[in-house]
C-alpha cells in the first residue's frame, strides 16, 4: 500500500466546527438593529423624547399638594384683617389632620375692634362654631379666609370688598384678658399658613407656649 507523505500535516487542517444558531443569532441580531436604527434616522432625523415636569410644593403640615398657586393667581397679597401688623402667635403646622397646632395665625385687638376682609370675596360663612363667631370669606380658586372670634355684621352669600367690615372681634378665641382676632387660611381645603399672603408684619409678638391660649 501507498503511503500517504502529508498524514502528518493532516491534523493541522481539521475543518472547523459550523458555528450555532444562537451563536450566529447573537451576532447578526444586534447588527440588524443597528442598521434599522440608522435608516431609520436618516429618513426621519434625531427623535427627541421631552420630559414634562411639575413642581410640587409642600405644604406647611409637610404633605405634598397640588402644585400651588402663585400669590398673583390667588389674588393676594391681603391686607391684615385688623390693620394691626403684629404676630401674637404664629402658625403652627400639625403633624396630620388631627394632630394638634395652630392653624392660622394671631394678631392682638381689642374687643369690639372692626374686622375687615383680607380680599374681595362672598362670605360663605358667618355664625357661630362651637360658641364662638366665624366669618369665612371665599375668595376663588379654592382660597378661603376665616376671622375668629367675632360677632359677624354679614351674612352668607354677601360680596365683599377687601378692607369691608365683615364683623368686630370678640371673645372666643382668645381671651378677655388678652383679646386677639385669629386669622386662618385655606387652599384647596386644606389649612395653609396665612403669612405669605399678608404684607410683612411690622414686628412680631412671640410669647411663650404657657401664654399661648390653647
């Protein structure tokens, strides 16, 4: 028998083993992509995706809201509902709905001094709570203002122009020895501090929290 001169070099030259589908899936799927995304560009250039935002601000008792209105779309700045511009006792922001705080603000009077719309508005409420005299002045776009304590001198459904008397401060709130009209604010039915829609206040009048009335 003839032998074969190249056996030795045969085992070099082994035919290589077919690649796999998915070996060949995994290379040519890709590529596709990339050239479907390439024409697709050229035909119809770049594709922008825009991101709309919206601020959302919390409000003073911390829960996050709707985004707020801007004090020029909620008509304010208010005037100070008894022309005095002192702070007796600051807003305080409770921990929930039920907790306990100070929803609004204090400002000192006398009993009998007039009351006054902080902003045009309806009366939406005027009578008593609990004992003690509220008028609460609607001023559009879920912006309400409420005066306690007070013997109201309007009824509900009257208009009202900022600077009006809607009533004179009385006992309730505060008591006869240290008489105040409280000041309370809401958006959206929701208790918010009346400060940023109030002119600065001239100087504040901070007492301790055992001279607080509750």
């Amino acid at each position: 028998m003839r032998s074969d001169p190249y056996r030795h070099l045969r085992g070099h030259f082994r035919r290589a083993p077919r690649p796999s589908v998915v070996a060949v899936a995994l290379v040519l799927v890709p590529a596709f992509a990339l050239v479907a995304y390439l024409v697709a560009f050229l035909v119809t250039g770049p594709t922008f995706v825009t991101v709309t935002t919206t601020a959302v601000v919390p409000v003073p008792d911390g829960r996050a809201a709707a985004p707020a209105r801007t004090i020029a779309e909620t008509g304010a700045p208010w005037i100070w509902p008894t022309g005095i511009r002192v702070v007796s006792r600051p807003w305080e922001a409770p921990a929930d709905d039920y907790s306990a705080g100070h929803r609004g603000l204090d400002v000192p009077a006398s009993i009998g001094d007039a009351a006054v719309a902080v902003d045009d508005g309806t009366v939406s409420f005027a009578g008593s709570v609990a004992g003690r005299g509220v008028v609460t002045i609607d001023h559009g776009d879920g912006l309400r203002s409420t005066l306690d304590s007070v013997v109201p001198s309007v009824a509900t459904g009257d208009a009202v122009a900022q600077g009006d008397t809607v009533g004179r401060v009385a006992v309730g709130h505060c008591p006869a020895s240290d008489p105040c009209l409280h000041l309370g604010a809401r958006l959206d039915d929701r208790y918010v501090d009346p400060t940023p829609y109030l002119p600065a206040a001239a100087w504040p009048v901070l007492l301790p929290d055992s001279a607080w009335p509750g």
